[in-house]
C-alpha cells in the first residue's frame, strides 16, 4: 500500500520504518528541512536501538522516503497517517495546532478517496475536529463529494524498545465505525497480525481514550509504588522484598512495580496532565489522576533529600559523580527526566556535578549548554574523580556491575546514592560504603560499625 506519514518524530519514523520493512511504499514527510536532509544523509533525530539500521535498509531499497512537499505526500498515500507532535498546552491540554494543521493540508489536496489515520496521542474528539476540518476545506474548494474516512490508530511504542513494539505489536487498536476503513487498516497491519489476532476494532472515542487510559495505568502503579517505597522507609521496611512479595500475585505482576525517583519522558507526564485537562472538560473531577501527578513530582525530588540530609544542607563547593541522563535506559530522550530536577536542586544549592550517560550526553549538551558547575564525563569512570559522592539516577545496564574497589579510589569517600535500588545494601555496607537507596534500610558502613 502506499502510506503516507506527517511528522518524522519518534512515532512517525520508527512506524513508516516499520511499515516499509513489511513492504509498504513509504513517504515520510516533516516541516523540518534539516531533519529530512539529515535523514537522507544517514543521521537520525533520535536513538532507538535498531532503528538505524532499519531506517537505512528501506531507506536505500525505495521503500522509505523522506520529503518536506506535504502536498505531494497527500497525493501518494491511500493510507496517510499524522503523526505529529501534540506539546502540552499552558494549561496542560494537548495542543492540536500541528495535528489540525496536517489536516487542513490533507483536505487542500485531497484528490481521491483516503483513511486519514490519527497517530499521534490525541484527545477524545480529536478525529471529529480533524473530519471537520477536512471536509470543510474540501467545501471550501468545491471538492465536497470527495469521500475520505478518518480512523484512530494510538501507538504503544516504549522508548527503547520501540522497533520491537512496531514490528511485533501486542496489540493494534483501530477506531473507526467504517466497515471500509477497517478493511482498509486490516490489510495495512496484517503483516503484524500473523501469528494471532492483534487487532482490536472500537469506536473512535474509545479509542482515542484507550491510548490515555493505558499510559496513565503505568504511571498509577509506578506512583503507588512509589508512594509505599517511602512509607516503607518511615516503617523500616524494605520495599524490593515487598516488590517481590506482591509482585508474585499474577493479578498485580512485576512490570512498572519498581521503586525509584519519578518517571519522566515525553508521554506519562503530558498524558496524566492532558487526561486530567479533559476530565475538567466535562467536569469530572480526576482526583487518582492527580495524585499520580503529585506524587510523581514530589519523587523526583527525593534523592536531593537525601542528599542534603546526609551533608547537613552544607552542598556549597561540593562535587557529585552522577550516572544517567537519560529518563530511562536505551534512549536518548531527557525530556521531563529525573536527572534534571536533580541538577538544577544541586546546581542551586552551589554544588557541582560530573556527569556521565552511554545516549544522551549531547542531549544535555544541547538543552543546557557550557556551564561551569557541570562536568560530561567521557566514561563513567571520568565521572567519579575527586567526587563526594556518586549519585544513581538511571538503570542503564552498564551501571550494574561497577568496579567497587574503583569506585573506592575514585570517590573521596565511598558513598553512593541510587535513585533505581541497583545493589544490595548488606553487601555495600560489608564493602565499606555506605548506600542510600529508595525505600530500604540504610545499613551502617562496615567501617564505621562499633
């Protein structure tokens, strides 16, 4: 089939990409010139784990495009799908400006029948302001007996494992009440739906709010679990036991059951505060909702608590080794990420930081920019110099299993804050170090033991 996609962000490449592997002909379209460009030189805007080999493999068999005429990606696409961005609005709604805009666009060169497919995360009622504004654009030129249908599609991509998501959904969730539009999608995913039926056909505003109702769960249990991490530490119990002990309850299971510092990224937080604008909308009340928010906000302040409890409030001229940058592991993406509330608390606070992160340095390079009070450390080894202690703050995978005895030489003192429970406090404490993590007892350093 030939597709068309509005928007090369996260969503739009990695899909289009995905697509293409299966043997659609894609045309990726964006606004932004030097992302084209630089697509078309092999530089993606982002990392994903496996997207640029992916990206470069359709890219060079024809399958995957990349241009800036939207008009000509109107032409191309029987499927076309608008996957561009929605920013949270001041007031926390979703900002609809580029999705309208795509189809205000849609509706100017319309010159056969297409689905019109909403990608991006939308609020309930998006697809009939995106109908609206489609037809009457076609009034407005004369070209009202064009037919078009208008579907909603979410995506359920995780950062860093989105090409996997992609290419083997676990579910695909198409709204539409047109039995010719459904057809239309059937055959554009049955590539993805061999294996078993994934597809899960309902009406356009359950679908719309289906996408919402999914990111907010996860930020729920992440939040709740959260929450008793820290009445955990007021109780003296040890919350990765209790992670255990409920998580072996098929009902509850292990996934986003981790204790740490907040979540971060560019969909939880803009999804909770977007669900909560809508719930005002129609004056419901979202009380769950926005304890998630708060509770979420206030986490990602809890290791700089720590910090300046253990150092009596006396930061000033101090020097902090931190790993991690990113939100989560195997992504680049800061936005919204713990480690920058953290920064900006001990940058305040007159301290210094030496930071380290395998993706997102240049991210943080870029959002920051040359400042004297922060260090990005080529290795995180660099990164512990001279440090007065290391602070944890992303679970990547090479920060699992550090050389202790390094980290002894480097630190001024061995001490480690971790924001993610990486290690076992009994057996740092029976190292020498003393271990401050999230929702479990802080042993005493076996140096320091009477």
């Amino acid at each position: 089939m030939n597709v068309s996609v509005f928007g090369i962000g996260y969503v739009g490449l990695v899909q289009g990409a995905a697509l293409a592997q299966v043997g659609h002909d894609v045309l990726c379209v964006d606004v932004d010139a030097a992302k084209v460009q630089a697509l078309e030189d092999g530089t993606l805007p982002i990392y994903e784990p496996g997207l640029k080999a992916l990206v470069r493999e359709n890219h060079q068999s024809g399958r995957l495009r990349f241009g800036t005429d939207l008009a000509a990606a109107v032409r191309h696409g029987d499927v076309q799908l608008i996957a561009v961005g929605t920013p949270p609005d001041e007031d926390g709604s979703a900002d609809l400006k580029h999705v309208l805009s795509v189809a205000q666009t849609i509706g100017e060169h319309l010159q056969r029948h297409a689905t019109i497919v909403d990608k991006s995360t939308v609020p309930v009622g998006t697809a009939d302001l995106v109908r609206e504004c489609i037809a009457q654009a076609l009034a407005d030129t004369q070209r009202s007996d064009l037919t078009f249908d208008v579907v909603s599609n979410p995506e359920f991509l995780k950062e860093g494992c989105a090409v996997e998501d992609c290419l083997r959904p676990d579910r695909i969730i198409i709204g539409t009440d047109s039995p010719r539009a459904e057809e239309v999608m059937r055959e554009l995913y049955e590539p993805f739906n061999r294996n078993r039926d994934k597809v899960i056909v309902m009406d356009v505003r359950s679908a719309e709010l289906t996408k919402y109702a999914a990111n907010c769960m996860l930020a729920t249990k992440i939040s709740f679990m959260n929450e008793m991490a820290n009445l955990a530490e007021k109780l003296g119990a040890d919350i990765e036991k209790v992670r255990h002990g409920i998580g072996s309850d098929p009902r509850i299971g292990y996934q986003f059951i981790y204790p740490g510092i907040g979540y971060g990224g560019s969909c939880f937080p803009k999804d909770v505060q977007a669900l909560i604008h809508t719930a005002e909308a129609v004056d419901f009340d979202a009380r769950l909702l926005k304890a998630v928010e708060s509770r979420n906000h206030e986490q990602k302040t809890t290791l700089f608590r720590k910090i300046s409890e253990h150092f009596n409030g006396a930061l000033q001229g101090k020097t902090f080794a931190l790993w991690g940058l990113s939100f989560k592991p195997n992504t680049d993406d800061i936005r919204q990420a713990p480690s920058r509330v953290l920064m900006e608390a001990l940058w305040r606070a007159g301290a210094n930081v030496q930071a380290y992160d395998p993706k997102a340095m240049e991210e943080t390079q870029r959002h920051y920019g040359a400042r004297d009070d922060l260090t990005l450390a080529g290795t995180k080894e660099a990164a512990l110099k001279n440090a007065d202690a290391l602070i944890i703050v992303t679970e990547w995978a090479l920060f699992r299993a550090p050389d202790f005895d390094l980290l002894k030489r480097q630190l001024k003192q061995p001490l480690i804050f971790d924001g993610r429970n990486l290690f076992e406090p009994q057996r740092l404490s029976s190292r020498g170090f003393t271990y401050i993590s999230v929702g479990r007892p802080t042993p005493v350093a076996a140096s320091d033991a009477s």
